[in-house]
C-alpha cells in the first residue's frame, strides 16, 4: 500500500475500519508531487536525522526515506503507528506512538511535518522551547496561521516571538486537493530557520516587555507605558522591528518599565 495513492490508500483504510479523524486534524499529503517539493526544499542530505509529527499513513515518511533520511515519526493514534510499522519496513525509520506535546527529544532533528492544523501553536512552541535541538523546520500548516506568524495581518506575542528566534517563510502554497479528506482552508509550507545570531543578546526582558505590552493590547503603547512621547499605536501594529526598536530605545534611556514576575510570564493571547 502507498499512502501516496488515493485509490490504494482509501481500500486500505476502509478494509481497517478507519477514517481519519477531525478531532485529531487528520488530513493526509496524499500529492507525490507535492511531497517531493517538500522535502526538496529542506534540502536534506543523506542519512539526516528527521523529526516527523503525526505522520499518519505514512506518505511523506515514505518520501523523506527515499531520500535517504533517517525518520524518527511521533505518532499520537495508535492505529497510525501500527500501520507505518507494518507497511515500511527500512532500518531508517523509527515509530514512537506518543503525543507529540509530551515527547521529549535527545538530539538534534530537523523537522519536517504535516502537523494537526488544530496544535499548530502548540507545537511550534514546543520546538521553539528546544530550539538548540530543532534549528532547521519545515511544516505544512493553515496559510492564514502562517501569514500571522509573518505578521502579514496583525500581530501578536507569540508571532514577535518566533520571528525573533527564526528566519520565517512561506516556502509554497498546497491546495485542499493535495490533501485526504480536504481540509476547509488552503495550506502553505512554512519554514523556520533558527536565527545564526539573535537581534538581541539576552532575550528575556525583551520577551517580558512585548508580553507586558500584549497584556494590555487594547490600549496605545504610550497609554500602557505612561510615556507620552512614544508611539502611539497599539501592540498588534507593531512588527518585530518596531518592538526591538522600542525596546532599545527605552533601555538606553532607562525607561523600561519594571515587570513583576507574573507579570513577565504570560499574556491574554499567545496563541495565533
């Protein structure tokens, strides 16, 4: 059975009793076309080491090990890891049927995923909490998530965040037709490439100021900071640049506001 093919892959599943499920955002890459672009794109050598999450039926595992990756798959369904057990057989593949969000990695990986649309915040989190095991990534995710995560709408804490650890980009578009069953919205891969040296040295108290201000998003950043002659726009206007810009600005002048630990540790809205 190649999970690449719908005429073999849907048999195969009905045969087992199995549809994918939505509460698990089982939606399968079943594009061969599509699947070898992606891995193409990682630009992955032989025998790298690669972190797949949810990787159902298996069609971009079979891909990534004709290319000679070596493929660590997390799996959260059971049924799903028993079949990629059963139906690849390669030295190259490794099946862990684990909730990604309570895996806990050892070496380094690079990422590439078709990952459920309903975690993808989550997980992204996860990798970024690891970003010294996980520099490179490469995920099929909703195209209006990673438009936000590109602040290409407007912005929130978590999308200042992984632009300021990563390089991100929206590699290529993916239809609904590339997927089984189709999902609602279209898709992109989006890369995440861990920054060679990040804007700032020690990112804490940036990250406890941009926290600080989404906090209080609503209101004008100089309403917030009680600085009548700072911007005046409210947090989601301002992309990463204009938080580092602010940020250093207020430093050299040592007018940082002075955060409370909890205050420091987490905002309304973190999530995309």
């Amino acid at each position: 059975m190649d999970p690449r093919k719908l005429s073999e892959l849907i048999p195969f599943l009905n045969e087992r009793g199995l549809r994918p499920k939505k509460s698990l955002s089982q939606n399968f890459l079943v594009d061969t076309n599509v699947l070898k672009k992606i891995v193409k794109t990682a630009n992955l050598t032989q025998n790298t080491d690669v972190l797949e999450i949810g990787p159902g039926p298996g069609g971009l595992t079979r891909t990534l090990i004709d290319e000679g990756a070596h493929v660590t798959a997390v799996e959260i369904d059971r049924k799903y890891a028993d079949i990629l057990a059963e139906t690849i057989s390669s030295p190259n593949l490794k099946v862990i049927c684990e909730d990604f969000l309570e895996f806990i990695p050892t070496k380094p990986y690079i990422v590439i995923a078709n990952i459920p649309y309903h975690i993808s915040s989550p997980i992204i989190e996860k990798l970024v909490d690891h970003i010294e095991l996980f520099p490179r990534i490469f995920l099929t995710v909703q195209k209006d998530f990673a438009q936000r995560i590109l602040t290409l709408k407007p912005s929130n804490a978590f999308s200042i965040f992984i632009n300021f650890y990563f390089l991100a980009s929206i590699e290529f578009t993916i239809t609904k037709d590339c997927f089984y069953p189709k999902p609602k919205d279209p898709s992109v891969l989006l890369s995440l490439i861990a920054r060679p040296e990040l804007p700032i040295p020690d990112p804490k108290p940036f990250i406890e100021f941009v926290r600080y201000l989404f906090r209080r998003r609503r209101k004008m950043i100089r309403s917030i900071l009680g600085l009548p002659d700072v911007t005046d726009a409210r947090p989601e206007a301002l992309k990463l640049d204009g938080f580092l810009r602010l940020y250093l600005l207020l430093k050299g002048q040592n007018r940082l506001p002075i955060l409370s630990e909890e205050e420091g540790e987490s905002e309304e809205e973190n999530s995309l």
